[in-house]
C-alpha cells in the first residue's frame, strides 16, 4: 500500500501539515537540558591554555604554580595526553594527493594557530580551572606565519608543515568540453573576482562536552553538543582504544550548530582522554572568546571567474580559480577540502552549458581550522556564479531575470548531468523564477526602483538561482574511508495502550526532528502525533547512523521511520486480522483504531492489540508473527546526492551618503521535494536567509599579517540582530525524489546557500548606474563606499 | 578578618517568589548564582559579555542580563526567571504563540528572547513591527531568521490589547 500524497484528506494525513513541534513546549518553559545543564557527581571542569601566537615552537613548559593553586587538580601536556589518545588526520582516500599532517588533542612541538590548546588544567570548579590555566608558563619560540591565501605557495612563503614540502593541502581541477577554444571565440566574455570572508557559526550555545568515564563498567558516557553521536561514538572509541559498544555518546539539546557542531575538537577530544585518565567525569564548556578562536571557521575563499556567452546571451562555459585557506590541519574526520570541492562541483549548477573549468586551491595557513559550515561550498559557488551572470546582463542590456529564462536548465530536461558532472534527478528552476516572479510582482518592483532613482533614492534587486546538495550518500565521506554514516535507522516500538515510540539516528538542534519523525511515524503507523515520542541522539538506544548534517534528516531519516512505521502497521494488522478473523489487507489503522479499509468501520482499539499481544499472548494462534517492535534502515542509491533548486530575491536601498545597506524585503522560492511540515521548511529557510545575510554585511573573522585575531568577542564580530533583518516571502514548488517513497529532500541550507548572492547582486544593481560595484564580502560601508569612489586612501 | 570574610558575601533576595539566603564568592554574577547555586539552569549564558541576551532575566520589573550583574547588587532584590515566570502563568500567551508561529528552534536564546518581549509588550502596549525588532535587537537568534519572534511578539502584544482578530501574519508560506 502506499501513501496517496496528493489526496489531503487521506487517513493519518499528517505528512505534509503544520502540526506543533513536540519539545517546543519544554523549552519556551526553560526545561531544555543543554550540556552545561548537567551536573554529575564527583565532577571537575577543564580549562585549556591556548596559544596566543599564530605559529611558535613549544619549549619548557611550567605547570608548577597551576598545580600548587588551591582548587586545580591536575595539569596535562599533549604529551601526557598523547599516552592514551592517538593522532589523527582529516584525509579521504577519494580526495587524491591529499596531505595534512597528524594533530593530537593537545600540540607537542609547535602550535599552529592562535587558541590551538596546549595544556589543559582540570579544577574542581571552571574558575578554579581558569585560574590554574592563567598561572601555566610556556616557552613559546614564536616562528613565521603564512596567512595569505594567494602567496601560500610561493618559493618563499615559509612552509607550515616541513614533511608535507609545502602548504598545499588539495588541489583539483574538474574540467570539460573546449574552455580556452570557446572563450577565445565567445561573443562575450565576463570576469570578476570574488571574495567571501572567513566567517564563524557562533552558535548561541558554545560548544561544550562533559565525558564520564566508568572504570567498573569499563565504559565512557560523553554528553556533548554535537550533530553526529555515532560518528563521536566511533572516533572516541577508536583513538581512546574502547570497544565502540562502551562508548556512549549522548546529544540531548543542542543550542545551535550549523555544521560547527560535526566535527572533532581537540579540545573535547582532550576532555574524554582526561576524564579516562582521572575515571571521573569531567566537563568543559567553551567561553565566547574561545569559540571565536577554536571553532571552525569557513568560507575563506578568494576566486576570479569568468563567463562567457554567445550573442543571444546564451551561457557557453564558465572558468573559475578558487583559492581557500583552511588552517593548519584539515578538519577530522571530514576534511576541510570539501568546500572548496564543492565549488568546482556548483559553479554553474543552475544552468545549461557545456564548457566548464573551475579548480581549487586549498592552502594551509596559521589561523583558525576551516571546515563544513551550514551549505558548504554552495555560498561561495552561487555568488560566483550569479556575480557572473548579474555582470553579463547588465554589460548585454538584458534584465537579470530575462538572462536567468534563457540559461536555466529547462524542466523538463532532467535527469541530466551537468557539465560539472553532476547528476540531477529533478528540478524545477523554471517554475520556481515563475514563482518568483509573481510573489515579488517584479514589474512593479521595478517601476518602483525606477522611480525613486529620479529622487536620488538608490535601491537595487537582487537575483540568485541555486542548486543545493542534500541526501548525500557513502559517495561523501564513506567512499574516502571516513567512518560517518550515510545510511540511517530508525527502531518504531508499540506500547501496549497503542502509543509509539521511535528511536532515530537523526539528531535534533531545533530543526524540528522531532516534529517530523512524529508526524512521518503517525501516518505510517495509523495514529496521532500525539502518541508518538520520538528519541534521538543517544548511541546506546537509537539505531546506527549518521545524525543530522548535510540536509539528510528528513529524506534518509524520514524515510527510515516511514518504513519502521509502516512495518509496525503491518505487524498490528497481521494480529488484528488474527483477532477478527478477516485478512490484514482489507484493515487499515485510523487515528489509533483498526478499521474496515473499505468503509472505515471501526473493528478493533490499537490498545486491544497491544493488551493481547503483550499480556496474552496466549491467546494468538502460536506461530504468528507480532513484533510490535521493527527496524528499518535506508540509504541512497540511484544518485549520490538528492539535489533541491530555488531562488532568491533580495531588494535593498543603499545609502550613497554613508554606504549602509537596508534590507527591504527578502523571497525565496524553493524545492525540496515532498514537505512534511510546511511551518518548519519556511523557518528553516528563513534562518538559512538571514544567516546568509550575515556572510553577506557583517561576518568577517580578521586576522592581522602576524595570524592574530582582531574581534573575538561578540561585540566586535557583527551578527545579524533583528532590527536589521528583512520580512522574508517563503514559497514553494515540490518536485519530489523517487529515490524514497517519502519523496523528501533537505531544506537546511538554501537560505544560507542563495541570499549572500543576492544581497550582493542587489546592491550591485543600486550602485551600479553610479558606477560601482562589490564582490568582496561582507559589504561593509566602508567597501560600499569605496566601491563608490567615495573613498580613495 | 578571615578569608571567607572578605571573598564572599551573604545574599537574601527573592527568586521566584521564593525567599533565598545564601552565601557566595564576591565576584559571582547573578546568572551563575542561578545555574550553579540555585540549579536554574533555564536562563543560558552565551557571550558573559552583556551582547548576546542568553541571559536575559527580570529582575525588579527590569529586563537585565544575569551575565552583567554581579549577585552583591541582588540585596532584597526581586529575580524572576524563566523558571518562575511559567509557573505563575504571567508569560503563558508569549510562550503558546512562541511555539505556535515555531519562534524558537534551538531554544538556547528562547528564555531570554521572552525576558525581553515581556518587558517590552509591558512597556509599549502595541509596539510596531519596527519597534519590535528594534527593541529585540539586543537578543541574538541564530537560527530563526527573526521573524517569527517579531510575529510572535505582535501577536501577543494585539491579543492582550484585546484585539480580538490579531492582524500579525500566520508566517507559514506567507
């Protein structure tokens, strides 16, 4: 049987409604449970002594004055750690030529960046802890930094890492059809170069992690904030030489994570190594300054792309250099090669053309570790790509919307694959600029910025088609021996009154995992929400799998509970046809009851089951199958990646005075594929949108010539706030995958994916009749100005 | 004079509606007094710089930041936390329209980010949409965008000027 999608008035039609998130009620209560909540016995805090140079020899280390501090416990050296706890390196096999060197929880020889933690001091309180750490004394021999990106190869730039022979840590070039031939030929051809600063996730909640260790049972307990529970299970396990069964790894609420929160940190790494060494539990909580300085940043790419076209403006080919600085050690076990791999794969992606080059450069330097943050590689790709293409109308005479018709890939081509090499399944750009186009009113739009600019009011609309990767499959990180899961589980039990619960491998940190499973489990089961509790993230209960990252949530992990669902549902129908003696196939379960398929009469109560089942079980004919208690796991397979498509809007005034940008209004038009819970797709997009927004004004992590960071605290590093944030218009078109039965792609990143380049493509349409323009962000006043000729110095 | 004497001092304050004494280091800020001496571990911390609004609470009527207010300034004070402020119900309507538009994700800055729209809605009866995100300002959301806070807030801010068909936006597919 399988669900009637299109019919909204199907039984258990949960699939598809806004229906409340269930632990929404705890937390507007102040009953969440972040890990800096928790509070075991016998617990102590570790605080951590950081490097404040960018590159320098570690000489003598005294710890004598920490350790006589009244309140410290211990003090440990990466060398003691170094004892119980192995190396690691952030390689893939699949990524080839790849290098980076091994980095353990604390540094040895010499620190890399600036916040590498060297020494860790453990007190009975943090301020004990913090205490002990200020009164550590290091012999730093402070050594060269490399921190330019461009320069990073060149014969004289010192080498970071001597063994690797220079700071190279991937390069690749993804090429087809005739690039020089065609772009020596093309009517036209347009370039630019482009910029995203480093930027940082600054999750609300810092990262923090309290790791028990209990020798009786020989098994470790890690509560931490974090994404990916079983691929921490594993990694602890490994590098601390613990069976992985005895690792247990718990991520309850999560304040915020965006792909900062699914990564390895030495630091945390340190703290479990510790707590095995002390066998008691032991918490670190990370302070704002150090997670401006020990969280990944991202995004720090520097590029030149050119487009070039015929004379009907029509896209022929595009040729992109991309460069990008990651820190000294590629992250683990993920590599930081992977968003600049991104952006060879999405230059273009939107679009119908057959020439294409675009390669990467990814370089180590003395500054924080780069790695995946929320839609890796896809800001930096789209605002190459729309830069481009808002360039070539506005140099050919054609409105940007105009140029979008004529090279978007037409809707009816799929599937296809790119000529980046990318295979689509589905997607539907036409219809979503169609969408656009009407919720804007662009016409009007239009005749309004026209009007204004004779009053000297400069106002500018911004376009940006995108293409985003979700769903990925072993093709990510399993191929290139990464021990991360792309498969999922999900474990539907019935309780014996006819209420359920589902144990996912999906995690939560407020997406609304919790909502969704509730909702794909109530329909595939036959009851209400209401009667389902969902568990995540804890690897002792919750089958293996990847946890939520790369929008995978809701098309893997959703499809495994429709399935673990829907094998409940068969179970409770076999017993029940047993019971009434009729055939299961002509029962369905409504709303908690068994019924009559055919005229909905109601047979038999779900808890008339149960109660059989479980208390009297006697009384079913012996033999008869009733595990009430199923499992189901589902991994892609048709495609690598489950590709979504949207488009973006963005109207802005700029201030010629004084360079500022207001946000009027921001659209977006989106398809991800079969929605389970409209309400939360929109907010999801409207966070991913307003995150963008932040790459796109405000977010730069700086850093001086010498690898210092200039604003580690959050009154120097801008956020988006909410007076400067537009109203966002949400729309949609669904295109479902039929990879699934669920039908479901990822919504995370398209907010995040799109509006940087929007924004961008909007200003630059306020500006440019005054002859100016912007593409390296974050468009601050100052470069607004310049860009304007305003400022000259 | 003893140590003890000189670094800690005695407190009596009123959390919650309940009458609390307690004795803490000198240097104690209100909201660790709360999380670690009290094990009221709803209000977050998130920047201890007074920027981000985690931390927000009410204290004397106030909206303040636990994060910015040393326990030595609480003599005789009145704290209400997000703790205090459910059970009394005062936050009840804010809290359902929170959860109703999903003007939370995470929930780290939920406590706080109510702490503000209280005081606010308070203040200003039927505050602008404009007012709204400008007094919100201080409380930083990474995840929702905004939005659905500001509509929340409205919501609310028209219910209980008995505006009885509140005009603020459903949000969804608006």
């Amino acid at each position: 049987m399988t669900i009637r999608f299109d019919d909204p008035n199907r039984p258990n039609s949960y699939i598809g409604r806004t229906v409340p998130r269930p632990n929404a009620g705890r937390l507007v209560a102040g009953r969440g449970r972040y890990v800096d909540d928790i509070t075991l016995p016998r617990m102590v805090h570790v605080a951590f002594v950081r490097s404040p140079h960018a590159h320098a020899r570690i000489g003598a280390i005294e710890t004598g004055g920490a350790e006589a501090l009244k309140g410290v416990l211990r003090v440990f050296t990466g060398r003691d750690l170094a004892e119980v706890c192995t190396p690691w390196e952030g390689k893939l096999l699949h990524l080839e030529g790849m290098k980076t060197p091994p980095q353990h929880p604390l540094a040895l020889d010499r620190a890399c960046w600036v916040g590498e933690p060297v020494v860790a001091v453990v007190g009975r309180t943090r301020a004990d802890a913090e205490a002990g750490a200020a009164l550590v004394e290091i012999d730093f021999g402070p050594l060269p930094a490399v921190t330019d990106i461009r320069t990073a190869l060149d014969a004289d730039t010192p080498v970071l890492h001597e063994a690797l022979g220079d700071n190279l840590c991937f390069r690749k070039a993804n090429e087809k059809g005739e690039v020089d031939r065609i772009f020596a030929e093309a009517h036209k051809v347009v370039e630019a170069s482009f910029k995203t600063a480093r930027h940082t996730g600054v999750t609300l909640e810092p990262r923090v992690i309290l790791v028990d260790w209990n020798s009786g049972d020989g098994e470790m307990t890690a509560h931490v904030s974090n994404q990916a529970p079983h691929m921490l299970q594993v990694l602890l396990a490994g590098h601390l030489d613990i069976p992985e069964s005895r690792v247990r790894v718990v991520c309850g609420d999560v304040g915020g994570s965006f792909g900062l929160k699914v990564h390895v940190y030495p630091d945390e790494v340190a703290t479990a190594a510790i707590a095995k060494i002390m066998e008691r539990p032991v918490k670190f909580t990370s302070d704002r300054m150090e997670a401006f300085i020990s969280d990944i940043h991202a995004r720090d790419h520097e590029a030149t792309g050119r487009v070039a076209l015929d004379e009907t403006g029509k896209i022929l080919g595009f040729d992109v250099d991309d460069w990008t600085g990651i820190g000294p050690y590629s992250i683990y076990p993920r590599t930081s090669a992977v968003e600049g791999l991104q952006v060879t794969n999405l230059i273009g992606g939107p679009y119908a053309f057959d020439h294409y080059r675009c390669r990467t450069s990814v370089v180590f330097q003395n500054k924080g570790i780069c790695a995946q943050y929320r839609a890796v590689g896809h800001p930096v790709a789209v605002a190459i790509t729309e830069g481009l293409v808002d360039k070539a109308a506005a140099e050919m005479g054609f409105d940007p919307i105009e140029i979008r018709r004529r090279n978007l890939v037409a809707d009816d081509a799929y599937p296809l694959t790119t000529a980046a090499g990318l295979k689509l399944e589905g997607l539907s750009h036409h219809k979503s600029l169609d969408a656009l186009v009407e919720a804007m009113d662009y016409a009007a739009l239009r005749a309004e910025q026209k009007a204004l600019r004779e009053k000297g009011i400069h106002r500018g609309i911004g376009i940006a088609s995108f293409i985003e990767l979700t769903n990925p499959s072993p093709f990510m990180y399993g191929i290139g021996g990464a021990r991360i899961s792309a498969q999922d589980g999900c474990t539907v039990r019935m309780d014996p009154d006819g209420s359920v619960v589902a144990l996912t491998g999906i995690t939560e940190q407020g997406q609304g995992t919790e909502a969704i499973m509730a909702q794909i489990v109530a329909e595939a089961v036959g009851v209400s929400p209401q009667m389902v509790r969902i568990v995540t993230g804890d690897t002792r209960v919750t089958p293996f799998g990847g946890g939520t990252w790369a929008s995978r949530g809701a098309g893997i992990g959703g499809e495994a509970a429709l399935q673990a669902g829907r094998a409940v549902r068969g179970q409770a129908l076999e017993v029940a046809a047993s019971l009434l003696q009729a055939k299961a196939g002509d029962l369905d379960i409504r709303d908690g009851i068994i019924v009559d398929a055919d005229t909905g009469e109601e047979r038999l109560a779900l808890s008339e089951v149960g109660r059989i089942v479980y208390f009297r079980g006697d009384t079913l004919p012996k033999g008869l199958p009733r595990e009430l208690m199923q499992t189901r796991h589902f991994i892609t397979s048709n495609y690598p990646y489950a590709f979504t498509n949207g488009v973006q809007a963005s109207y802005v005034e700029v201030d010629t005075e004084t360079g500022f940008v207001t946000l009027l209004k921001h659209w977006c038009v989106e398809d991800c594929g079969r929605i389970i819970n409209p309400l939360l797709v929109d907010e999801q997009i409207r966070g991913g949108i307003v995150q963008g927004i932040g790459a796109a004004l405000f977010e730069e992590t700086c850093y001086d010539e010498e690898g210092q960071l200039l604003n580690g605290t959050m009154a120097d590093y801008l956020v988006p706030m909410s007076g400067e944030m537009p109203d966002m218009i949400i729309r949609h078109v669904e295109t479902p995958t039929e990879e699934s039965e669920l039908g479901a792609k990822g919504a995370g990143e398209a907010g995040t994916a799109g509006a940087p380049a929007a924004v961008m493509n909007a200003i630059n349409d306020a500006i440019r009749p005054l002859g100016g323009a912007v593409t390296h962000m974050p468009f601050t006043p100052e470069r607004i100005l310049r860009a304007l000729g305003t400022i000259t110095d | 004079m003893t140590q003890s004497f000189r670094d800690r001092i005695d407190l009596e304050m009123t959390v919650n509606g309940e009458e609390v004494e307690l004795t803490v280091p000198a240097g104690r800020h209100l909201i660790d007094v709360l999380r670690l001496d009290l094990g009221l571990t709803g209000s977050h911390v998130g920047c201890e710089h007074g920027v981000c609004g985690a931390c927000t609470l009410i204290v004397d009527g106030s909206a303040v930041r636990g994060c910015l207010t040393l326990a030595a300034q609480l003599q005789g004070c009145e704290v209400w936390t997000i703790e205090g402020l459910t059970e009394g119900g005062v936050i009840g309507d804010l809290q359902k329209a929170f959860v109703e538009r999903n003007a939370l994700q995470c929930g780290y800055c939920t406590p706080g980010m109510l702490a503000s729209a209280k005081a606010l809605i308070e203040a200003d009866g039927v505050p602008s949409r404009e007012t709204i995100r400008e007094h919100m300002s201080g409380n930083y959301c990474r995840c929702t965008g905004y939005e659905a806070i500001v509509d929340a807030i409205e919501t609310v801010a028209r219910q209980r000027a008995g505006e009885t068909e509140p005009q603020a936006r459903s949000g969804a597919t608006s």
